[in-house]
C-alpha cells in the first residue's frame, strides 16, 4: 500500500491537471463574453494556457534550482494538506487563486496536527509524518513570492481584456480583468527514503543519520483582478516591484527566525506576516488605481479605444488604449457609425487623429485591408 501511495504522490499530480482543465475553460469563457460583447474575439490565442506553459517550464526550473540549492525540506503532512487545500480552490473556488492563503491555512491546520498529535498509534504506512521546523515553509514561502513577482512583471497584462461596467455616474467605462494562473514544479526535499525503495534510481541524500529524497510540489501562482484606471502593463509593473520588496523582507525574516530559533512560533508568525503583508500591498496598488482621475469611459467628443487587436493596422499605427479617436480621413465623428463610414472614403488607406490620454494630439496613417476596410483593430465601447 505505501508503494501505491508513494507512485500516486509522484506520478498523479491533481493540481497539475485541474490547472490546465481551468486555464482551457477560461480562455472558453473569454472567447465566448468577447464574442457576445464586441462581436470580435480581441485575442482568439489561447494565450493563457502559452503561459501556463511557459511558467511552468521557465518559472519552474528556476524555483527548483533555488529550492535544492537552499535545501527547502518539507514535511509530508504540510505537503499533502497543502495540495489538498489547492484541489479545492480549483474545484470550489474557480475563479480565485488563493495561492499564498493557502500557505498560511496548511501551515496553521498542519500546526495544529501536530499539536493534538494526530499520528501517535496510528499507522502512516511507512511513511515519515515526523515534525520539521516550520521555518522551511517560510523558506518556501520567500521563493514563491519571488517567483509570483517575475509572474507578475513579465506575465500579466501583456493582454487587455476588456469588460465594460459603469461608473458611480452612470457612464460606460471599460475595466481590464486578469484572471491568469500557473502551477509550477517544484522540487523540495522530504523526509526518509520512501521514494527510493519503489522506484530504486530515484534520488537520495544523506546528512549524518538522516536521509531525504526529492519530490515535485506542484505551486500555484495567480491573480484575479480587475483594473479600471491604469494600464494593465504600468499596473503590474508598479505591484511587481512592490512585490519584490516583500521579498527583500522574507529573507530577513528567515535569518531573524533561524537566528531565535528558540523563540516559539516565531516561524508562523513570519509567515502570518508576510501573507499578510502581500494581501495589504496587493490592495493599496489596486486602491491606488482607484484614486486616478482617467477612467477608460465612453466619451461625447470622439470614441475610446479600451483594446487593439494583434497584427492589425491599428497596432502597426501605434494607436494604443485609452486614446481617443476624434477624426477619421480628416472627418470628426461622434458614433460607431460615423466612424465606419468616415474608414470608408478611403478603403485602402486610414488617416486618425487621436487625443491619448495626456491629451496629446497624435496623427497617424497607415494602409489598411482593401478587402476588410473595416478591420482596422481597434475595439471601442459599443453604443448598444
């Protein structure tokens, strides 16, 4: 039974495969509500499950490498209440990613395991469910926040998913939702030698008495949010590099807690802390969104641009989101309809003056499709 419960902990990773079953219903779920709200599909790619893919393998090695380096041991108990808790955000809870809660929810229910020594005469199988120092989990914990960091930074927002919504006036404005997640390998040590003797090449090592073997931990990283006043991009730039700092922090906080390692607890707290601390800077940047003026709104003068279509003329032009379109072919128009007819005294060329969102004038040309005048890029809000 330990040797089927050994290759089952291996080999059948739920959370990996739960992660892709979500990333392909989200991008569905994004085709079909583009579809139905701007009778386009902006990005038709499925982007999300190209960088599922790409942080899992990028994002992945790198956590591994800095895992086996600093030797992050965990054990099997928080391990496996950690993927469970995941399992159930991905079921029950489809569309949060509570990735760094769940650090803290599996390391106070693992506690308290512990605490009512829940494993004393019971028969674990064969299989080590003794303690270890939590501050491992705080280890894992700082390497995690970096690498959601990097996600953040060069992941999310690359693509602008508009929705529309409306404001406390009444008016129609576009506001960006990101809802993007990935599971990354990662590999960490754990207690005994269980591993090895099912599968005898698997790796194992030795410090005086003791002995560890590697296992891949499945790590999930995401965000779910909505931005209705910046760029996506300047967005998660500005709470990467706020991000970064808790990081900066997570460190010092390790050699706080293994310099007092005698205080006690002072492990939990540290990882209370920085949970906490990542939750509060999430929602000052989003409060900080919030207090801009420039809301991406319909306007009376002219028609917003909320997103641009790849590789269509209007990217080659440079139009960009949040400008504002008030003359087509040298003609001022007002509606959707305006503008279409305006695109049309010229079906294979297109003239734009733009106001971005500095309330510059911008003048820009480029040729369009002779066949599809139309298809200039853009996406604006609809009328109706």
């Amino acid at each position: 039974m330990s040797e089927l419960l050994t290759v089952l902990l291996i080999l059948i990773q739920p959370v990996l495969w739960l992660g892709i079953l979500r990333n392909y219903i989200i991008y569905r779920k994004r085709l079909t509500k583009q579809r139905r709200d701007f009778n386009t599909s902006i990005y038709a790619n499925n982007y999300e499950i190209k960088h599922f893919w790409l942080s899992f393998v990028v994002l992945g090695i790198l956590g591994s490498a800095i895992s086996i380096v600093l030797g992050v041991y965990l054990p099997i108990t928080w391990i496996v209440v950690y993927q469970l808790l995941l399992i159930i955000n991905l079921v029950l809870i489809p569309g949060q990613f509570l990735n760094l809660i769940t650090f803290g929810i599996a390391t106070v229910i693992t506690w308290l395991i512990y605490q009512v020594k829940f494993f004393n005469g019971i028969n674990t199988l064969g299989i080590n469910v003794q303690p270890t120092n939590f501050a491992n989990v705080l280890l894992l914990l700082t390497i995690v926040i970096l690498l959601m960091s990097l996600y953040v930074r060069f992941v999310l927002g690359n693509y602008a998913n508009p929705q529309i919504f409306k404001n406390q006036r009444g008016n129609k404005v576009a506001g960006y939702l990101t809802k993007e997640f990935a599971v990354l390998p990662l590999l960490v040590l754990i207690p005994g030698d269980q591993i090895q003797q099912v599968m005898h090449w698997w790796p194992v090592f030795g410090y005086g008495d003791h002995k560890f073997s590697l296992l891949i931990l499945p790590v999930m990283l995401g965000m779910r949010i909505t931005i209705f006043k910046s760029l996506p991009k300047d967005f998660f730039k500005k709470l990467a590099k706020k991000i970064a700092w808790i990081v900066v922090l997570g460190v010092i906080l390790l050699g706080v807690t293994y310099y007092f390692k005698d205080v006690e607890n002072i492990a939990l707290y540290s990882i209370a802390g920085l949970i906490v601390l990542y939750i509060i800077t999430v929602l000052m940047v989003k409060r900080s969104d919030s207090k801009q003026d420039t809301w991406f709104s319909d306007a009376v003068n002219g028609l917003r641009v909320i997103s641009i279509r790849p590789d269509t003329p209007a990217e080659k032009m440079g139009v960009q989101i949040g400008d504002l379109i008030v003359e087509v072919n040298n003609i001022k128009i007002n509606s959707e309809d305006e503008f279409y007819k305006a695109i049309l005294t010229s079906p294979t060329f297109c003239r734009l003056k733009v106001l971005n969102r500095e309330d510059r004038i911008k003048i820009m040309e480029s040729a369009i499709y002779s066949d599809s005048p139309n298809e200039l890029g853009v996406v604006l809000i609809k009328e109706k």
